[in-house]
C-alpha cells in the first residue's frame, strides 16, 4: 500500500491526529452527511488555513467499499483536475482508516436543493452548465489522459461551493474508457439514474453518463429527485412521467411549481427541456454528447440571462424584441451591440442608436421597391456583389427608372426629425468628398420635379442621397411613391435601401443657411460655408433682428455706406474701408473716436490718411515697404506716375484698381495688404469662348463692356497669366465674377469645370446660384436649424461682391517664375443652355 500511494506525492499525507482534532474527533456537530463511501465531516486544518474548512470522507468499510475504491478516488482526482471537478487536497491512512480531505462546499449536494424556492432558474442554469463541463472534461481531457466514465451522476454527486459553484464527485465508481465499450460483469450505479441500455447490454459508454446527466436535468427542472421511496422496500420512480409530459407539450404539470415563471424566458425552459430529453434516448448513439450538451445549456443560460437584464434595466425593456437576437453579458455591450446596429424585423430591417438615443434605421429595397413596368425591359436583379446588410443584397440596376412605396418603417423614434435617403453603391467613384449623382424625383401626384445634384460617400463604395426630410410624431404618416428617373452614375449600380437617419440640430449665432436675405436692393442667397455675417442685422425668422458687432469707430461710416458691407471678420471689414467704399451723396462724416474728418463725394473713394495721420508714422514706415512694393514690378507696369512715400498711402491707392497701361485696357491690377498682385481680367481678356457669344456695353463694368453667353451647355476660359503680372511662388484662387439673368431656373445645378491642363484633366463643380435646400414632407419645421445631408460640401458657391456683381471659386493654381496657362472648361451636368449669362471677367487672389 505504501509504495503504491508513493506515486501521488504531490498530494498532502495528513495525520490522523489533526483529522481527529479537527473534527472533533468526529462529532457529529460537524457531520455533513454520508454516501456508499461513508461519512463526510467538516473541519479546519492548520496546513489549509487559507482555505477555511475542508472536508473529510471517512471509509466505512460496512458498505462494501474498501481499498480498491479509496485507491481509485485517489489516483483519478490526482490526474484530472478542472474547476468543476471537486479537488482532492490530501488523505490519511492509518491501520483501517481510511480518510480523503477535499475542499469544502459550503452549500453540499445539490440534491438538497432541488425544492428550494431560493434557488432561482438563473442558479439551477449556472450549476447544470459548470456540471456538464465538468463531465466534459472528464469525457474529453484534452488529450492529455483517458477518458473516463463517471458512471455514477446525479444531484447528489454536484457539489455547490459557497458561490453555488458547481462540483462533480465521487470519483470511485470511475472507469477509464477505452476506444471501444467496456463490457462489464457488475452494473454500477444508483438506481432511477442507471442507463436502461447499460442495463440490457452491460456495455459501458460516456453515454451511460449523459443519460443520468439527463435525470439530472429534469430534477432540476422538476424540483424534486427521480424517485420517491414508498414504504421500506418499494421505490417509485417519475422519468416515464416525466417523458411523457415532454411528448405531449405538457411541460406546465412537472414544472417545479415554486419557479416564478414570470421571471423565466420561455425559451430557455424550451431549450434546456429539449436538453434533458435527448440525453434520455433510448439509444445512447443519438444521444447528444457532453460537448454538445455543453453548448445546449449556454444556449439557454443566455437567453435567461438576456431575459433577467430585461427585467432589470429600462434600456433592456424598451428593446426587448430586439435584444433577444442580440448576444451581451453586460448592459455596456448591449449598447455597444445598438450603436453598431442589428438586424430585426426578420431580417428586413438595420437598427442603430445614435448618442442621443435615437433610433437609426435601413429598411432593405426589397421591401419597397415596386416591380411593374419601368422596370420590365431591364435583366435586373439582386446581387450580393456589393456588401449589403441584408442577405438579399442590392438591387441591381443600370438605368434609374423606377418607383419606390415607401410607408413608415418600425422602430422610427417620435418627435424625431428625419432625413430619407437612398442608400447605394457605385462601380466607380472618384477620390472625393462627394459624388455628383443628379437624382432626379418627384411623390406620386405632385408635379414638381426634386433634383438632388450629390450623394455623401460613406464607407467604401456606398452613397447616400438625400430625398426628403420629415418629422416624426405619432400624427405623422408616411406613404409615398416616389419616382426616381435619372442618375448621373457611369455603369451599374447596387440600390441596397432605403435610410432613416436622425438629423443633427447645428447650433450658429445667426441661422441663415439657406435663407433669402434682401438688404439695400441687392438680393444674394446665403448658406452655412458662405459664413457671412451682416453688419447691421437682417430680418430673419418671425422677424427677429440679430446685431452683429461693428467696430464703433466705423459706426457711422457703415451706416452712410451707399452699398451692403459684406464681411466675415473685423479684419476684413479693415480692409474693405482701406480699399474704399461709397458714401451716400456729398457728406462729411466726423468719426468721434479717431477724432478725424473724412471728406468725400458721391461716386469718390475715400482714404484713411491726412497730414496728421501721416505726421504721427512711425519712421520705420516710411520706405522699406515701398520698396518693396516697386521691387515687385507693379510700379513699372502701372500708367498711375503718382510717387509714394509711406506704406499707408501706397497702400490706401492701390488697394483701389488701376490699369496696367493704357494699352490694356482690359486688364487691372492692384495689391492685398500682404503687398501680394491680384489682377482681374475682362471676359475678352480672357478668351470667353462659346459658339455665339457676343458682347454688350455695360456701364456695370469698367471694362465698358460685359460678355452675355448665348444658348449652349458649355464655354471655355483661355488665358496664359504672365508671371510678371503675379507674385511668384504664391497660392492664388480665381473667381467668376458674374450676373444671372432674370430667369434662374436652368441655374440650379451644378457646374462642372474641367482644368484641361491638369493631368488627368482635373474636375469639379461650381453653383451660379446657392444650393437647392431638401424638400420637406408633411408638417414644417424648422428647416434651418438642421443640416441636410447631401449639402453642398465645397468652397465653390456664389458671394456677392460689393460692386454688384456676383464672384464664385472657379480655379486653384501655384505660381512659380513662369508664366500660367489657365483653360477651364465649363459644363452643364444638365445640359441646359447658359443663355443669358452675363460674364465680367476673372478676378485672380492670393489665397
């Protein structure tokens, strides 16, 4: 005996006087109760004092078990160890004593427990799952021992820590497996667990065990153990009642009936039912295995444990439908899941949360997408070539002619605004912010055509465009067809959905995007990257007025101003007062902060400069920058002979515009306060090309004369800018400068200008006229504290200028000491007709 137990030295010899001791001397205060090995007693061991008490089974040899048990106890818990398997810490052998020291479960044998009412559905899933991974384990040690059948499984051999962690034991009916069945002599076993098929065929497999698993399960599903004794002989056993409650659907009758079922998800009873009945086979080959039993139960214990985080946290309880498809152990990861979006509605619909909470949907294409007759012509179909989130993919298509049914989708949040959009992606889109798509729509019924010119780019190939925007109350209700009839996409293209997304309040010191503000007789049409500020307020909404800050040494001069000041700094509104503004008729204005008098008359510029200003310069002043100035060669080139002395009165006249010479009469220049060239050329100058262009006297322009384009979708501008009339290595910008005709309508679109000397020849777009806003559905609202998605996310949209006339960015270029050739193309992406387009020329700015 010595010798053999000198194998499991890694095991504590404990002896039998502190066992004694420790029980005190096995008193029955510390009885923990008895099993076909004998007693078991609690007791603490100095040498285990981290651990508090352990548990002490002590031989009894009138039971019919003896050495070759004991030994067996021993050997395999020494070998095979997992976290629900119980641990074997020590033992003691000392004449015929035989003893085992385990570690404690303070809460015993889950027999005990089966009729508790305290033990909730949640515990009874926790315990059955750590149980059968334990058995796994035993079945499947990962290859490092032999399998091992168990054959002695039920609620009395689970042990529940203190945590009411699960612990398999009684190892000593244990026999390792080999590949094939063992046939045995004895059938071992508690009676009411046994395998009837063990029984019949004394074969032994690991499925003896998962059919008394399987007792086990419907004990704890049941609430009591499988039998009842009747007398002093007779044992009555409940699994044919059980089984049959199964079959017949009547589950509610063996259901323990202290289990508050409110707090139950149906479905985990469903699943861990269907569990415990397949392990009940009458064959043990289709019975699932310990694996399989393994991923039944998690099955179950998440669903209950997403059905307890329900009950427990509001968020849960709002989206109960939703959360059941969605797997999460903490509320964290349930928002985590929400924001990232899921599937629901059968898989017809994508929920999202937002920030705010509010609820972001796609609707699949599919479900409003109306195949009738603009349809029939076309081999369309669904495609799953472009990633979709919805199984059935996108609908392929390669003209847009077609009707959509759109009615409001679940889950849209109330008192939400929001924006409608088309969801879909393209073969090929260029490297930009946004794509030109030319979405031509309209609602059943109604004659007016919407155009939206751009789709946003979102990840990868996707689009999104922008149709309509609406509010959602519980009064509102949406039901459209709408007829999409163009695109202006090269290719095929993937229509995935269509998109309910939150709209963003934008919070501004003045709401003026997309706003029509007339002022002074001039009319200009403002929108949020135009960032203009009014100097002295403008009506808007309700009429409100709104001050902007002036400073109150330019007071009085803004007020006589005979035309609107346009700025978006006090920096700016500096140097428009340096470079010269109107006053109204022959008046003197006294400045009382500067303590100065500025004389002027009408159509005359005026100057901040005199003796006294000039008398109080600083000497350093004087003509390092005027040099610098000359150096620049625009003193040469100007017909102006006047001679400068001071940085402030150069600057005061050049910040007016003078011809280069009298030759030219066609070209300007003057110089920005970086004493950087800015040039402004005549349409002539500039070669405006079309097929019939003509020109026209205009005492607008001090060219004389403007050029009016004639009927055609296209022009051209030709010029090489001489590097002598540029500053050198410098960023310009050059800008239209422009009137509209009376009739505007074949200006809503975008312009699409080409650079031809660009590699590639470069593109992009331009609006003459500010960007349509989105059509609203329904009931207004305040359109202007929300941004529409597809806006216009470029630099190039008309500004009034000060002398009347209208300028937008047409063109970026970096200067070098060449010379500059600039062709710019420009083109109607509608193909209407420019007819009547009145061009001045183009104005070329330091950037």
């Amino acid at each position: 005996m010595e010798a053999m137990m000198m194998q499991f030295k890694d095991l504590q010899i404990i002896p039998f006087e502190e066992i004694t001791e420790a029980t005190n001397n096995f008193h029955e205060d510390n009885y923990l109760g008895g099993g076909g090995f004998g007693n078991v007693y609690k007791g603490e061991l100095s040498r285990f004092k981290e651990r508090g008490l352990v548990a002490f089974k002590r031989l009894d040899r009138q039971y019919g078990q003896g050495e070759t048990e004991f030994l067996k106890e021993i050997s395999t818990l020494s070998q095979y160890k997992h976290e629900n398997l119980i641990a074997l810490l020590g033992y003691c052998i000392k004449e015929r004593e035989m003893i085992l020291v385990y570690e404690y479960t303070a809460h015993g044998s889950l027999d005990f427990h089966l009729g508790s009412r305290e033990l909730t559905w949640t515990q009874r899933l926790k315990i059955c799952l750590q149980a059968a991974e334990g058995l796994r384990y035993l079945h499947d040690p990962n290859g490092a021992h032999h399998k091992l059948i168990h054959r002695d499984i039920k609620s009395g051999n689970i042990l529940l820590d203190e945590k009411w962690n699960a612990k398999v034991a009684d190892l000593g009916l244990s026999k390792i497996s080999p590949e094939k069945a063992n046939l045995v002599t004895v059938v071992r076993g508690t009676p009411g667990y046994t395998d009837p098929e063990y029984h019949e065929t004394y074969m032994l497999t690991e499925h003896s065990d998962v059919y008394s698993f399987g007792i086990t399960l419907f004990e704890v599903l049941c609430g009591s153990l499988c039998y009842e004794t009747i007398g002093e002989n007779n044992v009555r056993v409940f699994v044919r009642k059980w089984k049959e409650s199964y079959q017949e659907n009547r589950l509610e009758e063996i259901i323990f009936k202290e289990l508050d079922m409110k707090q139950i998800d149906p479905s985990s009873i469903k699943f861990f039912a269907d569990t415990a009945y397949q392990c009940l086979n009458k064959s043990g080959k289709e019975r699932p295995t310990m694996a399989e039993v393994v991923s039944k139960l998690k099955a179950a214990l998440e669903t209950q444990e997403v059905y307890d985080m329900i009950l427990k946290h509001p968020l849960a309880k709002k989206y109960e439908k939703i959360v059941r498809t969605v797997q999460y152990r903490s509320i964290e990861e349930l928002k985590e899941c929400l924001s990232e979006g899921v599937l629901v509605n059968g898989g017809k619909t994508w929920l999202s949360l937002n920030d705010k909470g509010e609820h972001h949907v796609m609707v699949s294409i599919k479900e409003y997408l109306s195949l009738d007759d603009p349809n029939r012509h076309y081999n369309d179909g669904y495609s799953s070539k472009e990633k979709s989130r919805f199984a059935v993919g996108c609908y392929k298509k390669c003209l847009m002619k077609m009707k959509l049914r759109v009615t409001t989708p679940l889950f849209l949040s109330p008192d939400v605004t929001y924006g409608l959009n088309l969801v879909l992606h393209a073969n090929e889109i260029e490297g930009m912010k946004q794509q030109c798509v030319g979405v031509c729509y309209k609602i059943q019924g109604e004659t007016k055509i919407s155009m939206m010119h751009f789709a946003d780019k979102k990840e990868g190939k996707q689009l999104v465009v922008e149709l309509y925007q609406f509010n959602n109350t519980e009064e509102s209700i949406l039901d459209l067809e709408i007829f999409l009839e163009d695109c202006g996409l090269p290719g095929d293209f993937y229509i995935e959905g269509i998109e309910f997304r939150p709209l963003e309040k934008v919070e501004r010191q003045v709401v003026i995007a997309n706003l029509e503000i007339v002022r002074g007789g001039v009319f200009s049409r403002f929108t949020e990257e135009s960032k203009v500020f009014l100097s002295q307020g403008v009506l808007l909404n309700s009429g409100k007025t709104v001050e902007l800050p002036v400073l109150e040494e330019y007071q009085d001069i803004v007020k006589v101003a005979s035309q609107s000041l346009f700025y978006t700094s006090l920096d700016e509104l500096k140097q428009i007062l340096s470079q010269g503004v109107l006053l109204n008729g022959f008046k003197t204005v006294e400045n009382r902060t500067m303590k100065k008098k500025i004389y002027s008359t009408l159509g005359k510029w005026f100057r901040f400069n005199n003796q006294e200003e000039e008398d109080s310069m600083f000497e350093d002043d004087k003509v390092e920058d005027t040099q610098t100035i000359s150096d620049s060669g625009i003193l040469k080139l100007s017909s102006d002979t006047k001679k400068w002395k001071m940085k402030k009165n150069l600057c005061s006249c050049l910040g007016k515009w003078f011809q280069f010479n009298k030759d030219t009469p066609q070209e300007w220049f003057t110089v920005d306060k970086h004493a950087k060239k800015c040039l402004i050329l005549s349409a002539r100058a500039t070669r405006v090309i079309d097929d019939k262009n003509s020109a026209c006297e205009s005492s607008e322009s001090r060219f004389g004369d403007v050029l009016v384009i004639s009927p055609g979708y296209k022009f051209e501008i030709k010029r090489e800018v001489k590097s002598s009339v540029i500053s050198p290595e410098t960023s310009y910008a050059a800008y239209l400068v422009f009137k509209l005709p009376q009739d505007q309508s074949t200006f809503e679109a975008p312009i699409l200008v080409k650079d031809e000397n660009a590699p590639n020849r470069r593109y992009s777009f331009i609006y003459l006229l500010s960007p349509p806003g989105t059509p609203v559905i329904g009931p207004k609202f305040d359109e202007n504290t929300y941004n529409p998605l597809n806006r216009y996310k470029g630099d190039a949209i008309p500004q009034q200028r000060t002398d009347g006339w209208m300028e937008v960015k047409v063109w970026e270029f970096q200067t070098t000491t060449e010379s500059v050739p600039m062709r710019l193309n420009f083109e109607h992406i509608g193909r209407k007709n420019f007819k009547g387009l009145r061009v001045k020329g183009i104005e070329l700015r330091p950037i």
